[in-house]
C-alpha cells in the first residue's frame, strides 16, 4: 500500500513504511478516517477502501516489433462447472476477486495483463519493459497468484461445491507487438510464444505450472522443477519438453551457466587468496569489509561460490541474503531472505511455524532472546504486544541493535562470514541497515556484499571510521588468455578452431557470463 506521508509503495504485510518508517494506514477518501491498513472498509462511514487495479498496459511501439519475452497464462480450473450452477452475478464477482488478485501480483513483478478471457489471464513479461529475470518474474507470479487464489478459496468454496485452483503455463520466446491504441481498443502481440503458453496452461492439471525448455533454464537455479515426458502441442511437429514447477530453493544458485557445462574458476586466483587470508585474519580475532565489486557478468558470484567452497562449514559460520531486481522496493527482502536461511523458514509456512523457527534459532542468545525475537518476528507481520504501540523511529532503531546483537552472539560462537549479494538491488532500509552493521559492530565478523560500480555502498568518511580494514575486490573482464582458458576449461579440449578464437575475442571481450560461469 501507498504511504500517506512520504507515497512510497509498500508490501501489504508490511505495518510501517520502508522508506520513512511512518505507520501504514489509509485514509477513507469519503470521510477522511484514518484505518489500519488491514481494512477494506472504512470503519466510520463503511465506504470501499481498496481501489479498482489499475491494469498496467505498454507504451505504444512500432507496429511489427520483434521482443523476446515470457509469456503467462493462468487459468481457473472448474470455471465451466461453476458457471453452470451460479448466477452471472455471483461469477462475475468471483472472477473480479481473482483478476484484482492477479493484478496486484502482475504490477508487483512489472509485467503487464495483455487480456482477461473468460476465467483466463495473460500477462507479458518483458514486451514493454525488459528485465534481465524477466522469466523468474513470470514463475514467482504465477506462484504467487495460485496462492493468493488458493487463500480467497475457503469464501467461496461452499456456494460452488469445490475449492478455487488456478493452472498455468509459462514460456519464453519472440513475439512481434502490434499496435496499440487504447482509444480504438487495438492492442496485441502475436507468436508462437504465445500460442505454446495457452496450450502449456491447458495441459496444466489443477494446481500445476507448467513451463517450456527456455524457461526451466534460465530459472533452474532459483526454482525446484520436475522433468516430465515431452509433450505434443496442437500445431507443433514434434514434442515439446516440459517441466513442472515445484517450489522455490531455499539455496538459489545465481551463477549463470550453460546447462551440463562447467569451467574451472580462471584468473581469480588473487582474490581468492585475498578472502583466504581475512578468513585467517578473523580467526585471529580481526574483521573486515571486503566488498567484491564488479559489471554484471564479470564473475562475482561466482567467486564468491568458490570462496564458500574452500571453507569448511562446520568451522565456519556462513550467512547470507540475496537481493533480485523485483524486489527493490520490498523493505528489509535482504535481510529477510538471509533469516530464511538462518532459521529455515520456508516459503508458506504459517504464522506459527515461523515464530518457533525464530525461537528456536535465536536459542543461543539466552537472556538477550525475549527482547529480540519481536523485532525479528515483526520482519514476518508477526504480531506481539510489546512493541506494537512503538513509533517507527524506536522500532527502526532497535531493529538495528537487534542485528547488531545476533551478529555479536554468532561471533562469539565462532568465526562468522557473513555475505550480502546484489546490494545494488536492495531497497533502502537494507542499505541503511547494512551501513549501520559495518560501523558499528565491534565484532570480528567479516563482511562480503557484492554490488555493482554504481553504487556507493560507504563514503570515505565512514570507511576511515571503520573499527576493522575495509579492502575492495574490484573485478574486471578476463585477459584474452584467461578467456581462451576458460573456453578449453569449459570444452574439455585445447584445441579451438581459429574461427572460435577469433569470435571469442571479436564478441565476448572477456566477460565470464557468456562462458556459462
């Protein structure tokens, strides 16, 4: 929802604003009532406080344009049947429940409904704004949209006699977008991509995600799916392989790689040793800042993966969060995701489940445990007394002592790494949180975020203040023989043919990521 002070977007789950920590409320636009931000209807004049979505459409382009996008198709399962034994009324607003659900997911991942069609959407992900995870935005949207539906259920289940379950089918490939003129009401894109979603989701059994080949790779590192026996598709002269979505990994693997292909890690050597010896350093009772920074592609994650391999994890604790792209604007997704890992929480469990995960993680802490967990709890919309009538002020500022606080435990229990990734995806009240940890625990943690050359992750001024040495990784593109390295790492082989050499050098100029690291 939309802060009232500062109109910043923030998560439905969320009690206060991750831009300027003002309570989340709305004010009814009747009356003038200020409401918790749980409510749908205003408690002094009873008027509708969730507003109609609004359906994000694309820019107008260049009739004939070629795109390479993801393509979504989520469809309602049982829709006829239903239809059958309710009113049109009822119908109509069952399925108007569902397509305000679907959008809200649809504009949260910045993809855009092409067309509703009876029980079905379509969304496009990449046609009008292009992402570089544009097809794991599509699988986390039709995830999302199939637990979303899956929750209305329960309110409607007894009037049509079954429950509401959403099935879907998800590709990636060209489409060529037409014209649009919202005026004349055409609009449209046209492909095969489009044809093989529709018939992906149609296969789909109640429940399923089904996605095409494309897809499943270049998302296999951050979802669990089941290969299953290729299909035929209507209008396809040979089977099509699918496979079917089963959950997001708890340990996403960000290296991007060619499918079965592996390189040796080439021209890094220097870096390695570098973290090697912090490590020691830590172990010695001294921390460290070493940001690993670098263009997308030239390696950092990779080399992070090593250095986690070359530590033994039972001596070591590691601890890390991820930032992606789409959650830029999620406040403290960062921090959250590595507490998912800390305490294995899990994507869906309930409330309950995560509270005792919490407690019990936090065990080590002994006396400081009561005063901490609310602040780690709130993370998760948990609800606790104590702190529930706090201004946003004292709960920022005592969320920052509570991590300040588990970063103390865990170095006491023994050497503590602890790795942030992307930090130039992460939203400000991370960032915020992250400078606060590196200035000022007194702990010897090391610390290792990875981001970008456009961001500023400290300024000189805190770097010079720092209580432990603060170094940077600064990764550049391969030397042309480390490229040619790492091709013959990558083929098995030492002899590359001239014409593969000299494409090599003319069109990769040295950037790990087109050789599948």
């Amino acid at each position: 929802m939309q802060c009232s002070k500062c109109h910043t977007e923030n998560p439905d789950t969320q009690k206060f604003c991750g831009q300027c920590g003002a309570k989340l409320e709305i004010i009814c636009p009747k009356c003038s009532s200020h409401n918790p931000a749980k409510n749908k209807f205003c408690g002094e004049c009873g008027h509708n406080l969730i507003p109609e979505p609004e359906i994000k459409k694309p820019e107008p382009a260049s009739e004939g344009e070629r795109k390479h996008v993801t393509v979504l198709f989520s469809d309602l399962s049982g829709y006829t049947p239903m239809a059958e034994r309710l009113d049109p009324e009822e119908v109509k607003e069952i399925t108007g429940h569902i397509f305000d659900e679907d959008s809200k997911v649809v504009n949260k991942y910045e993809g855009f409904i092409e067309k509703y069609a009876g029980d079905a959407v379509m969304v496009l992900f990449g046609a009008d704004q292009s992402h570089e995870d544009d097809p794991m935005r599509a699988v986390r949207a039709a995830s999302e949209i199939h637990a979303r539906v899956e929750k209305l259920s329960p309110l409607y289940e007894e009037r049509i006699g079954s429950p509401l379950i959403m099935h879907s089918g998800i590709n990636t490939g060209l489409v060529v977008t037409g014209e649009l003129n919202l005026e004349k009401g055409v609009h449209g894109v046209a492909g095969d991509a489009i044809n093989v979603a529709a018939r992906l989701s149609a296969a789909a059994k109640p429940g399923e995600i089904l996605v095409d080949n494309e897809t499943y790779t270049r998302t296999q590192g951050y979802f669990q799916f089941e290969n299953l026996e290729p299909i035929q598709l209507k209008g396809k002269t040979t089977p099509i392989q699918i496979y079917r979505f089963l959950s997001a990994k708890n340990q996403p693997q960000k290296i991007h790689r060619l499918h079965g292909l592996r390189a040796q890690l080439i021209g890094r050597k220097a870096e390695l040793d570098q973290l090697s010896d912090a490590v020691t350093n830590m172990r010695k009772g001294q921390g460290a800042v070493i940001p690993i920074i670098g263009p997308a592609g030239t390696g950092k994650s990779r080399l992070v993966e090593e250095f986690k391999a070359s530590l033994d994890l039972k001596e070591i604790q590691w601890h890390e969060g991820y930032a992606f792209p789409y959650t830029q604007n999620i406040p403290y997704f960062p921090l959250i995701n590595l507490m998912n890992r800390a305490f294995n929480i899990e994507e869906g469990d309930p409330p309950q489940h995560i509270k005792e995960k919490i407690e019990q993680g936090l065990d080590f802490l002994a006396e400081e445990k009561a005063g901490i967990i609310p602040y780690i709890g709130s993370l998760y919309s948990l609800n606790y007394p104590e702190i529930e009538n706090v201004s946003p002020e004292f709960w920022k500022l005592h969320l920052q002592k509570t991590i300040q606080a588990v970063l103390a435990g865990l170095a006491q229990r023994g050497p503590t790494v602890v790795c942030f990734e992307d930090l130039h995806w992460m939203d400000p009240s991370t960032l915020a949180l992250v400078r606060s940890l590196l200035t000022e625990i007194r702990n010897p943690v090391l610390f290792i975020p990875t981001f970008r050359p456009d961001t500023t992750l400290l300024s000189s001024h805190q770097i010079n203040n720092l209580p432990f040495s603060y170094t940077e990784i600064n990764l550049k593109d391969l030397s042309p023989s480390d490229t040619l390295n790492m091709v013959e790492s990558l083929l098995k082989t030492d002899d590359i043919p001239a014409d593969l050499k000299r494409f090599i050098k003319d069109r990769v100029e040295g950037n790990p990521i087109y050789q599948g690291t």
